[in-house]
C-alpha cells in the first residue's frame, strides 16, 4: 500500500501554502502566482499520464525527445461545480515510430488512475501532435 501526505497551512484568507516531499507551492484563489484546486487537478492529470505514457514508450522501446501538454477544462454551472470538460493536447518532439507512440498515448488512458477518476464527472478528449 502507498501512503501519501500533504500539509497546508492557510492564514485567515485562502492564500495558503501546500507542503509534500520537501516541495512546498502557494495555493488558493484571488491572487497570481498560486496554484487552485483545478489547477493542481489538471497538473496532477497531466502528471499521472505521462507517467504512463513514459512506461509505455519505455515497453515498447520507443524513442522521444519529450512531451508537452496543454489542458483546459470547464466546469460546471452548478453545485458542486465539478469538471465537465477536459481537453488534454500533447505534443511529442522527435518521435520516430509515430504509430506505435499513438498506441503508448492510447494505452494511458487505460492505465492513469487520474484520468479513470475524472472520466467519472467529465467528458475527456485527447489531441496528439507531433513536431
């Protein structure tokens, strides 16, 4: 079993810091420079399937120069004002075998515990690109 744990400690405001593993980020709304609960969902999203993308690719022995990601989402006009829509935009440099590397990006989908969650609340739709 994993065990995780994170600290946060706000003031009497919602401008608060998130502490874990050593790493610690400014959280909360109303202000630039920290992150909201939807932006840590989306980066956690993103996380969790290049995680597995990676695995894949390394499986399949596929070579890369990197990803990057884009990915917007929508939420909800009610309460509680869940994610209804998640655009996830990948873009892969110097990939050389692009079929097999679709087949790793679409094997993720299966594997990342993040996107089988939000999938639950959200209609989730996945671009890939290559440069």
């Amino acid at each position: 079993m994993k065990e995780l744990t994170v600290k946060l400690d706000f003031p009497r405001s919602f401008a608060g810091k998130l502490e874990t593993k050593g790493v610690t980020a400014d959280i909360g709304y109303g202000a630039d420079g920290r992150l909201g609960s939807y932006d840590m969902l989306l980066g956690a999203l993103g996380c969790c399937f290049y995680y597995h993308v990676l695995h894949n690719a390394e499986k399949m022995k596929l070579t890369y120069d990197r990803v990057a990601f884009t990915i917007h989402g929508t939420l909800r006009q009610a309460v509680p004002d869940t994610m209804e829509t998640v655009e996830m935009d990948l873009t892969a440099y110097g990939v050389q075998d692009k079929e097999g590397f679709s087949e790793a990006v679409k094997k993720s989908t299966g594997e990342c515990s993040v996107h089988a969650t939000l999938s639950k609340v959200a209609d989730i739709s996945i671009r890939l690109h290559y440069a």
